[in-house]
C-alpha cells in the first residue's frame, strides 16, 4: 500500500513514542507544530510516488515480491535503479531541501547485502529475517530512521575499553527468544516521527567489541527507547521562506535496556560483517547524498537567478554575475556527475543487488561536502548584501515604515518590491540563518566525514594499475634518476609503500552490458 503524505502524518498516530523537544515532553509527533516541517518533508516522499508524473522515478517493482513500492524502500537490482534512485532523491530533495526518507533506502540495501554475506559466512537465518521484515515494511510504506553514529565517548579508546559503555549501542543481554541493547545514537536523522529505527554498527569492531556489531530493527515507540530532539527547521519564524515549511529534525536516541525479538535481530557479535554492513550502507548513502545536495544546488541557482534579475542585473550582459551562476552550475553538476557515473559503473552484488561504484560515490559526496560553502558564498555574490541588510518581515506590515520600505528596497520596476524581498528571504534561509549553517555541516559530516570519503577513494582507486602503466612505458622498469621500480605485488612503484588491490576497472559498465546486441 502506498501512503500519501497524509496518511503517513495520521500513521505516527498510532505510535506513542517518548519525545522532547526544548525540554518539554511531546504528547502528539504528529500535531507537534516543531515538528511539522519535518514531517512535511518526509511527506514529499509519498506524495510524489502517488503523482502520474513522478512515479515512474518515485515508484519500483521489488524484485523479491514483485509488488510495487516507493522507490525509498527498493532494494536495488539493476545500473537503471540507481539512476532512477539518484534523479529521485533529487526530486524530492530540490523540493523540500532534505527528503530524509532516502536513508532508510540506502540502509537497507545496505543490509540485503549484509545479511547475505553473513549467512554465507556462519550459516545464520538473518537473510530470511530481514527479508521478511523488508516486505513488512514495503507493505505498510513505512519510513525508518537509521541509528548509526553512536555517541563515542573518548575518541581515542576502542568502544570496549570507554569509562562508560553506553556511549556505543551494545547488546548486554542474550536470551532465548531474542537480545537487551543499551547504549546512545547521538545522530538521528528525522528521529521523532520515523516509525521504526535500524539500529546498525557505526565502525568496523574487533572480536574483543563482538557486543557492539549488533542490528536490529525497533518500533519507535518500544519500551526503553527515548528521543531528546531539536525542532525541524525555523518553525513558525516569517522570515523563514524555506524551512519554516520544510526542516529536518535530528536527534538522540536513548536504548535503555531495550528487547529486540530474534526476528527483528539481522547482525549480533559477527563482527567483519558488522563492518561489511557499515561500508556498504556508507556507498549507498554516500551516492544518495549526491542526489540530495544536486537538489539543494536547484534551489539555489533558481533562487540566484530571481534575485540576479530583481536586482534588474543580467546575466548574459553582466560577465561577473555570469561566471559566479557558471560556477554554482557546474559545481552542482559536477559532483551529481559522480553519481550517474556511479551508477553507470555500479558492482553486482553476490546477494543480487547491486552497489554504487565505491569511487565515484566517495568523490562526488567529498566533493559537495567541500564545495558546500562555495555554494553559500556564490549565493551571496549574486544577490547582494540585500540578504542580510533586508529589515526583518514585521517591518512589512508596519503603517509606519511599509510604504518608505517598499519605494526605496525596490530594484527593478516591473517586479514587486515585496518580491525581491521574499527571494531575498528564501536565500537568506537557505545561506546565511542557522538553519543554512545546518545545511553546511550535514553536507560536510552526513555520510561519513571528508577524511572516510579518502580513504575509501584510497582503498578502491587502482593505483597499482596506473603505476604499472607508466612502469610499462619506462625502459625495463628504470626510472630517468636511476632507481629501480618495485615489482612486489601490492606495493608502490617508487617508495614500496602499500597500495591496496582495487576492484577491476576499466570493464564495460554494468548499464551498457547487453548494448551491442540490443543495437
């Protein structure tokens, strides 16, 4: 069954988690006026898979079952689901800034993969769990938060050995019929009206820490789990033009001594699957943050074209305020081309899905999470000091002041001053508010932070392919100074230095495989 927006707001309904929000106990998810932009933006999600022009993007036939779900909820199986996935995410995202629903998707694909690979490995039942409870879930169009980032504690010591065990989610209890988590996610994206939460492993963990590879799926109103949250977006603010009607609330999940059923258990103690699971999700995620960041680039660049042409500028006359929008335009694209590519050369998985190409996905969301603030400052620059000098919104209906505001804060004569002054609004929101630093930092650490995109771009670029290749150019492997190459296996060619085995590159794309004969 697929929900509107408006079911899904009457569904948390029928939940009664613990929630609170600026100190105060929330007694209705759903009627909570901080919380409405967030649900509103969850609620894009929904309503576009149920609109004949968007559901060829928003909707997908689950291979498993063969019914038809919200594209937030498919299991990926071809190069074209992952397109379709990435064009959707930005769909939703240039409409509602962060749809938030799309981490639910890329968490479990991550564990359709996961869960696979573990059974393989120990001969457990969790692929059968999970893919029950997928279907659970498909069914019933439910949207899940992913408890993943633990609280850490001291960075510097292992989960194991911390002054304070519950700083990691941790299984303290092993029963009969199931297992007793404890422990704090200290990053939960959308956590008060999420209906359940994948509670997952935010590390690779040593057999020492096998307690904390646990995951697990838990209603979010279980017994045991509480939500201390902050507000979604600039609620109720005017001057707020975006994210007083789309936010995000984030927040921190509290496991007191919660009982997960066997059913709802897919990882507990296998600790190299734990870590299989982490960087598998982190791909996936990584590929969607690049759709959703594209789709925040939309709002900007139509923004700073209305507000380039209010100011009565153009930019096709005016050679500065064409090379910033250029710049804005091609850093956008530049990072959704990553993705695509992602896509395009994307790896099939023994489980059957398939998984974004682990370079791509890690360059693109590095580069958006670095050139975010570049996107803020050519914002700035096309607008004008206008996005911070505008008086604030009560000024606009003030007797006193309304008319001289209106004569003097007008740019050109054919559009309305109180229109440049909402574009101005809208920028300001989304650039300068609090709500634009937020943007700022999930672009920055969402996903992993810019040091795990290196690594990984490290562990999976093939670096010993393109030394070798140079190597083969060079007469028997002798450099111009004289130094001899290394021929060890895995190693540097110049300074011996490790250099990991990628995976095979270079092959035809797994979305063009078939092509030849189709032509």
């Amino acid at each position: 069954m697929l929900m509107s927006a408006a079911e899904y707001r009457d569904s948390l309904r029928a939940y009664k988690p613990r929630v609170f929000i600026n100190g105060n106990r929330v007694e209705s998810v759903a009627d909570e006026p901080l919380l409405a932009p967030g649900i509103a933006g969850v609620g894009v999600t929904y309503d576009f898979a149920l609109q004949a022009e968007h559901a060829p993007l928003m909707t997908a036939r689950q291979g498993t079952s063969g019914k038809t779900v919200n594209r937030m909820l498919h299991i990926n199986e071809t190069a074209q689901d992952l397109l379709f996935k990435l064009e959707a995410v930005r769909l939703v995202c240039k409409t509602s800034g962060c749809a938030q629903r799309y981490l639910t998707h890329d968490a479990l694909n991550g564990l359709f993969q996961s869960t696979r690979l573990t059974d393989a490995n120990h001969g457990t039942d969790y692929a059968q769990r999970f893919l029950a409870y997928l279907h659970d879930v498909q069914d019933r169009d439910l949207t899940l938060g992913v408890a993943m980032t633990d609280a850490k504690g001291d960075r510097s010591a292992r989960p194991g050995r911390q002054a304070n065990p519950d700083v990691y989610v941790h299984i303290k209890e092993r029963r009969p019929d199931g297992i007793v988590i404890r422990g704090t996610k200290a990053i939960v994206t959308g956590a008060p009206y999420m209906h359940e939460f994948l509670v997952m492993p935010c590390r690779t963990h040593t057999p020492e820490d096998a307690a904390f590879a646990v995951c697990c799926a838990v209603p979010c109103d279980a017994p045991g789990v509480t939500i201390v949250a902050r507000p979604a977006g600039r609620p109720g603010e005017a001057a707020a033009k975006f994210s007083a009607k789309y936010g995000q609330s984030v927040g921190v999940v509290i496991f007191d001594d919660v009982f997960v059923p066997h059913e709802r258990v897919f990882l507990a103690g296998e600790t190299g699957e734990g870590g299989f699971l982490t960087t598998s999700y982190a791909t996936h995620h990584r590929h969607s943050c690049i759709g959703a960041r594209a789709g925040f680039g939309d709002l900007l660049i139509g923004a700073g074209a209305l507000m380039i042409e209010a100011n009565g500028l153009d930019a096709g006359r005016h050679a500065h305020i064409r090379d910033a929008m250029v710049e804005l335009i091609t850093i956008t694209e530049s990072f959704y081309a990553c993705g695509v590519a992602s896509s395009v050369y994307c790896a099939k998985d023994p489980a059957g899905s398939v998984m974004p190409d682990a370079v791509f996905s890690n360059i693109g969301k590095l580069l958006l999470a670095t050139k975010i603030y570049d996107m803020h400052r050519l914002a700035h620059y096309v607008s004008g000091g206008l996005i911070v000098a505008l008086p604030g919104p009560d000024e606009d209906h003030n007797p006193e002041t309304k008319a001289s505001l209106a004569a003097v804060m007008g740019g050109r004569p054919d559009i309305p001053a109180e229109r440049r002054a909402d574009v101005a609004r809208f920028i300001e929101d989304l650039t300068v508010s609090h709500q634009a630093g937020w943007y700022s930092v999930i672009s920055l650490h969402g996903g992993g932070s810019p040091e795990a995109m290196k690594r990984e771009i490290w562990r999976n670029y093939p670096v010993m392919e393109k030394a070798e290749l140079v190597e083969g150019l060079l007469d028997r492997g002798v450099l111009d100074d004289g130094r001899r190459v290394s021929k060890q296996p895995g190693r540097c060619c110049t300074t011996g230095c490790e250099v990991p085995e990628p995976p095979q590159r270079g092959a035809v794309p797994a979305a063009l495989e078939g092509a030849a004969e189709q032509v």
